[in-house]
C-alpha cells in the first residue's frame, strides 16, 4: 500500500516536473512568463527556507546576493562583454564570498542580532552601491548579453535551477549534514554535544543559499535587462521570500514550492495593486503564524501526516 | 578644522534624538525579548498623524504631541495585548516575523493614504539658530530634540525604577512565572510596557518629522538606527542608550564630513557592524 | 457560603495538554494546619501547588477556598484571595533588590495599602534580608534566596501558604532554620503546605502528610500513623 503510493508520488512528480520543463513548448508567452517567475521565487524561497526552516538562520538579508548577482552579471556583460551565463555562475561566486565575509561579523550573533545583521548588510550594500560611480550610482546598469538570448533559454535556466534548487535542498537534508541540521533544528546545544558541527551546518548552507539566490538573481535580471541598487537591494525581496515560505510551510521542502505559487498567482492578480497586495500577504502572514504557523503544508504534514517530499529515512 | 566645533555640536544634539528614537525598542527588547521591526514605521505613523492634526487644527507639531502620546499608547497597548502576545514563547521567529508582518502593512497602509509625497512637519522653529560664542549656532529645533528627549528617557527610567508598574514590568521580564505569582497579570504588564515603548516612539516620530523629511517607507531606516544605538550602547542602561546616540551620531556627522554626504548612513552602518562583531552586548552594556 | 476548611479539594484532573498529571485527586486541608505532600519527582506534588495557585486549572473536579469556588481562577486572582505559592527553586527576581522583590509581594492592591506592615513583619522574621535589603537579589546565597521568596510571598498577606521544596539544595542547618520559621509562620495563623522529597523533615513538621505517586494520592494520614516503612513503600510504589 505504501508502496503504492509512493509509485503514484513519484510518477505524479515527474509529470509534473517534465510539464513545467516544457512550457516554452505548450505554453503562452504569459504562461512562460508566470512558470518562469514561479521558478525563480521558487529557488530563492528553498533558500530562504534552508535558512530560517532548518538552520535556524533567519535571514532578512538575502537582498545581498540578489544584487550582488544581478550586478555582477550586468557588469560583466555591459562592460566586459563576458558571456552571460559565465556572468550568472560568477554572481553566484560572487555571493558565496560576500556570504563568507559578511559570516565574520553576523556569524558571531545570535538570533535576532543575525537577522538585523544580515538586514544591515543588505542596507550598507544598497547605499555603497547607489553611490558607487563604477556602477553608475543610482541610475543603474542594463544587461547586454553578446548575443541574443530567447525568452525560452532564460526559461530553461530558470527552470534547472528552480528544480535543481528543491533537489538540492532534498539531497542536502538526506546527507549527514542534513541529519545534523534536522538535530539542530530541534536542540542547538544538545546536538553540538553529539558532534554535530553546529557552525560549520550553519556556515555551509549560509554560503549554500548565497549562492543560489546570486545564480537566480543572474538569471532573472537578464530577464529584466535593467538593475538599480535601489530595488536590487531592496528589503522587499526578502519580504516577498518570508511570506511565501511561512504561508506555504516552513520546515518543508514542499512549502516553498506552495507558497512561490501562490505569491506567484496573486502578484499577478494584484499586479495593480501593489501596495494592497503587499498589505494583503502581510495580513495573511500575520494570519497564519498566528493560527496555523507551520503553514499550509506544515499543517498538512502534522495533521494529515501527508509528506510528499520527505528528507527522513526509515 | 572649521566646522569640526559646530558638527560635533550637532552630532552632540543629534544624538539626544537618536537616543529617544531608540528607548522605545531597547525597552521591548530588553523586557520582552521582542524586536519591534514595526518600531520605525510605528514612528512614523505618529509623524502623518501629527501633520494630519497639526493642519486640521493650525496648531504647531509639538502641540499635537498632547494627543499623539495617549493615542501611541494605545496602539502599542492594543498590539501587544491582542496580537504579539499571542506568538510570545520559547521561539524567536514568530514574533520577529508577525512585527515584520505587522511593519510591511503600515508601511503600505501609508503608502495608499497620504501617497509617497516627501512631508515634513514644518514650523518655524525649523531655522531658527541660537549663536554660542562666535563660531558656532545651536540650530534650535536640535535644542528641543535634544531637551524633549532627555525628558523622556528619564521620565520613563524613573517610572521603571520607582513605581509599582514599573516595578511589575522589571519582575515580569525577570521571571514571568514567578511574576504571576505575585499577582502581576503579566498580560496585561508585558502590554503597558509596549504601550510606553510605542508613546516614546511616537514622540520621537513627531520630533524625526519636524527635523527631517519622512516618506511612508522612511521607517525601516530609523528602525535600524534604533537598532544601532542599542548595539553600541547596550541594553537595560539609560547612560548607554545616550552613549549610543551619541556615537552613532558622531559616526555618521563625521563620516559625511570625511567621505561626503552619500556615505552618512554608510558609516553609521560600518561602526554598528564592527560592535556587533566585536562586542555584542555594547560597549556600556552588561556582558 | 464560607466554611473553615481551608482548602477543599475534591477530585480534580489536571492535564498539560495530552498528559493526564493529577488523577482524581482529592485533598482537604483545615484552617491553622501544616500538610506536608510528599513524593519523588514527576508524582504531581508541583503539578497540585500550582494548581491550587491557579497557574492551571483542572479538567474535572473542584477547589474551593474557604467555601469559595477557586477552580477557574488564574494567579493573580487567587492571590488578591489570599494563596500564595514560593514557587520551586525559589524564582526571586535577579535584577530588583530584596527590597524590591518583597515590595513585589504586596503587589494586589489590598496588601498594597499595608505594605509598611508587612514589610517591618518580614524583616522581624527574617534579619537577614533586612540587612540586606538593597543588594540585587542574585548576590544572595541559597538560603538567602529561599528566605526572600518565602518572605516576598507573605508581602500578599496570604491565609494559605503553599511551599514548593524549600529545603531543595540547602545545607541541612539552613534548612533547620527555615523550618523553625515555618512553625512561627504557622503560630501566626497561617495554614501552610508543604511539598517536599524530603520525607523526614516534613512528616516532622505536619500535622497531616499525604503520598503522592504518579499523579495520585497512595497514602495519607497522620505522621503518627504513618511509618517510615509505609512512606517508602508507598512513595517507591512497592
């Protein structure tokens, strides 16, 4: 029976993975652009989640390596004329060492300090760039990649990384270091006394999640063609992330997936209404931590015991 | 050298504001392990009520500051007693995530009612200048930050540390258990301490807005201001507090003056991440 | 309708969340007496004090104070009533002096007016502290501590005292003298219960000793009554 369904899970998975891999082929121009959003969030938010859901990090700074990513991309390619997807993995290389110095400072902070600190990073970021003249200040840089580049390539790299991103995390918490964070999850110090590195889980999938967001970030600002520090950096990225990941479920590798969807669909109801929509996700948010703060699949794991992608071995 | 005298001053009196717009979330944090995301935006929230009445009424800012203080305290009461309240516990992330929530809503709420428009709570204290000796100005609209806001600080420090309420509040967030043992209905204690913590950042508000321009999304820089002058000053200590305004004052007035003027906030925010770095608890903090 | 039976408790279940704590438990205690509750750890002596206290309140069952209907109450109404608990491991505030701590006590508006009393009360009861009374209350040694909870408790001018392990992590000459203070607490008039894992001391000092195990009530009566064999078996569950 349980073999069953687990057939059933995985063979729904698959048609599901292999129907948004192909939507430049059946899809609208519209569908293309909602799928390739949906990938994009969908990678940043596994992230996020990797972070706050089981490392216990809580990052309202992952605006660092957006910008740092889509900025490296469009200086590359605007100045250099580097090839674009060269330009993609160096933003993430980028993040990675930013993440590595910024984990000298905020790594030697707990809790509420972390987050403030990561925030402030972001800031620092957003005013050094804004008043950076190499980068042409406050006016921003465009993305010129030396040869032109179809809206499906960028769709297939949003959609490798989007998919890559929640295999990743699922591979990540099946390895020991895994197993080590989902002990940490639950008691930090009783865990450092069995040997779990607490530090170095931590550090990894700081780094881990840097890179990610920088190679995302890339892919969707050669998308946009256009960055400015002001919305690159902005804390509105990790807003956008927060809510996805606590109104889908945090803790689980699905969550993320429910709740980039959902941001996904009512931004584009919303896309008028801006300020409302982001007045209503707030509103929502606030909701389910209050009433349901594991979220949607949170809640549905813990009452229906319904895990679809579970990291735990048997 | 010129000029050093006179930015010192304003750094001196600047940072009796940044001291004020700091009490509030250092008075969270250090009773009910809450950081306040909300903090800023609360404060400005004060400063488009205090010009929404000060226009109404054609009266001066600080006047509408007699019905800014209760209705700050209310709110933050109301806030804490219904809403964080609930998510209090063993975990950080709740709280920090519904102030987080509860931040975005009244930055946007702000958004839609009084459009994105710089305001200002312009009166004509704004330019006035008081002379001292022959090189310097005491602008005085820096004086009445500077006074207003010691006034505060030490009217709340005398009440925390010499009344029943007061008292009840330090208990609570020593040992809540322990506290309700005592008869002190911790609900209803954790929720006047956010109501006081939220009037002085009204207060403060009101002040930001007279001497700054405030737009709806202004609130998160002052958040972290507060911030960083509760890092470098340390918690629980109303000498700190003032050390820390102080300093981070000191550090952004010199370093515009050093750098240019688009570095302020830069260096500010360099010197709050070097002490979180190498001293977390702040430098006039308990370690 | 006020009687003299101090506490009457009458078999009540406790619960914390899904865990069934306290079975069926029913207790009664009079006006002026000392009971002493005796059990190991995780037998719900701690479980009951802070019921009766009105930290929980129980499923089924009642309490009732001097006649009155407790059950439902939380803290801080049933010591504006008159209960008061000196909870577990003393729980003083760190960071307030001994005498802020005790002015704590009188918190409830009633022992607020008479505080002065009460203080002058404390003080003649316990010196200690009043030599003391304007260090911070985490410079205090144990039994110090244990001192100013049990005073800081009496600053409410309780009829019930309710005594959570007082004896716990004290040397046995500190605990002499805490328990002589007890018996002058009690000659004031107080009604007092005490909960210990210290079977000896306690059955000393009672009037009436009960045996908790598991959540229920094995064994009762009067130290008299009750020999040593009977405590051990009964508080081993032999």
């Amino acid at each position: 029976m349980a073999d069953r369904f687990t057939r059933v899970k995985w063979t729904v998975l698959a048609l599901l993975a292999a129907g948004l891999g192909t939507v430049p082929v059946w899809g609208s121009d519209y569908a293309i652009l909602f799928f390739m959003l949906f990938c994009i969030y969908l990678a940043m938010a596994q992230m996020w989640n990797l972070l706050a859901g089981y490392s216990g990090l809580i990052s309202l700074g992952q605006q660092s390596f957006v910008g740092l990513g889509g900025y490296t991309v469009a200086v590359l390619s605007s100045y250099y004329g580097i090839n674009i997807w060269i330009g993609v993995v160096l933003g993430g290389l980028a993040s990675v060492l930013l993440a590595l110095f910024m984990s000298l400072f905020i790594f030697r902070m707990k809790g509420v300090y972390f987050a403030i600190g990561t925030w402030i990073f972001a800031e620092a970021l957003l005013v050094w760039f804004s008043n950076w003249a190499y980068v042409k200040y406050g006016s921003g840089l465009f993305i010129k990649p030396t040869n032109e580049i179809s809206m499906a390539t960028i769709y297939y790299a949003a959609f490798v990384v989007g998919v890559g991103s929640v295999v990743l995390v699922y591979m990540l918490l099946r390895s020991r270091l895994g197993l080590g964070l989902m002990a940490m999850r639950d008691d930090d110090q009783v865990s450092a006394t069995l040997g779990v590195e607490v530090f170095r889980s931590k550090l990894y999938c700081f780094l881990i999640s840097a890179f990610v967001t920088g190679i995302v970030a890339g892919i969707f600002y050669i998308f946009q063609i256009f960055i400015q520090p002001y919305k690159a950096f902005a804390i509105d990225w990790t807003v956008k992330l927060v809510f996805m990941v606590i109104i889908g479920g945090i803790g689980t590798i699905e969550g993320p997936i429910v709740g980039a969807l959902i941001y996904v669909l009512l931004s584009q109801f919303m896309a008028e209404y801006f300020s409302v929509s982001m007045l209503v996700l707030g509103g929502i948010a606030i909701v389910v931590i209050l009433l349901a703060p594991k979220g949607i699949m949170g809640t549905l794991q813990e009452k229906l015991g319904f895990e679809i992608l579970s990291p735990r071995r048997y | 050298m010129e000029g050093l005298a006179q930015d010192i001053l304003n750094a001196l009196l600047l940072g009796g504001l940044y001291a004020i717009v700091a009490i509030g979330l250092s008075t969270i944090f250090g009773i009910v392990r809450l950081v306040n995301l909300a903090h800023g935006d609360l404060m400005i929230l004060a400063a488009y009520l205090s010009l929404f009445m000060a226009s109404a009424l054609g009266v001066s800012p600080l006047l509408t500051l007699v019905a800014i203080i209760p209705i700050m305290f209310v709110i933050g009461y109301v806030l804490q007693r219904f809403l964080l309240n609930r998510v209090l516990g063993a975990e950080m992330e709740p709280p920090l995530l519904v102030a987080f929530g509860v931040s975005i809503i009244l930055q946007n709420f702000m958004l839609m009612t009084f459009t994105p428009d710089a305001r200002s709570l312009m009166s004509d204290l704004s330019l006035m200048t008081f002379p001292l000796g022959s090189n310097l100005n005491i602008p005085i609209l820096y004086l009445i930050d500077f006074c207003i806001a010691v006034a505060v600080i030490i009217g709340q420090h005398y009440f925390l540390q010499n009344t029943y309420m007061g008292r009840g509040i330090r208990a609570a967030s020593d040992d809540k258990y322990a506290a309700e043992l005592m008869g002190i209905n911790t609900r209803n204690t954790y929720a006047v301490a956010m109501g006081i913590a939220i009037m002085t950042a009204g207060v403060a508000g009101v002040l930001v807005g007279m001497t700054f321009t405030f737009y709806p999304h202004s609130g998160p820089q002052y958040l972290i201001i507060a911030f960083g002058v509760v890092v470098i000053g340390g918690l629980g200590s109303m000498k700190g507090t003032f050390a820390g305004g102080l300093i981070l004052a000191l550090a952004q007035i010199l370093g515009a003056r050093v750098f240019g003027p688009g570095y302020q906030l830069l260096c500010g925010y360099i010197v709050l991440l070097i002490v979180l770095a190498v001293r977390p608890q702040g430098i006039l903090g308990r370690g | 309708m006020p009687s003299d039976t101090a506490l009457d408790i009458e078999r009540i279940n406790v619960f914390y969340d899904d865990f069934h704590a306290l079975w069926d438990i029913s207790l009664k205690v009079d006006k002026g007496q000392i009971v002493s509750i005796i059990g190991s750890n995780g037998s719900g002596k701690s479980t009951l004090l802070n019921t009766i206290a009105g930290q929980l309140n129980p499923k089924t069952g009642a309490i009732a104070y001097f006649g009155e209907a407790i059950s439902d109450l939380a803290s801080h109404e049933t010591v504006a009533r008159g209960i008061a608990l000196v909870p577990e491991g003393r729980r003083v505030f760190p960071r307030l002096t001994v005498f802020e701590n005790l002015l704590m006590g009188s918190y409830p508006p009633k022992a607020r007016k008479n505080r002065e009393q009460s203080l002058e009360n404390i003080y003649e009861l316990f010196p200690r502290l009043k030599e003391r009374r304007n260090q911070m209350a985490d410079t205090l040694s144990g039994g110090e501590q244990q001192m100013l909870a049990i005073g800081r408790a009496l600053m409410s001018q309780p009829k019930v005292l309710l005594c959570d392990e007082i004896s716990l992590g004290l040397a046995p000459i500190v605990i002499k003298d805490i328990y002589q203070k007890i018996k002058q607490i009690n000659a004031m008039g107080l009604t007092i219960i005490l909960v210990e894992q210290d079977i000896t001391r306690s059955l000393k000092a009672a009037d009436r000793a009960y045996v908790m195990l598991e959540g229920k009530i094995v064994l009762e009566g009067a130290p008299s009554e009750l020999t040593e064999e009977r405590v051990k078996e009964a508080y081993f569950g032999i």
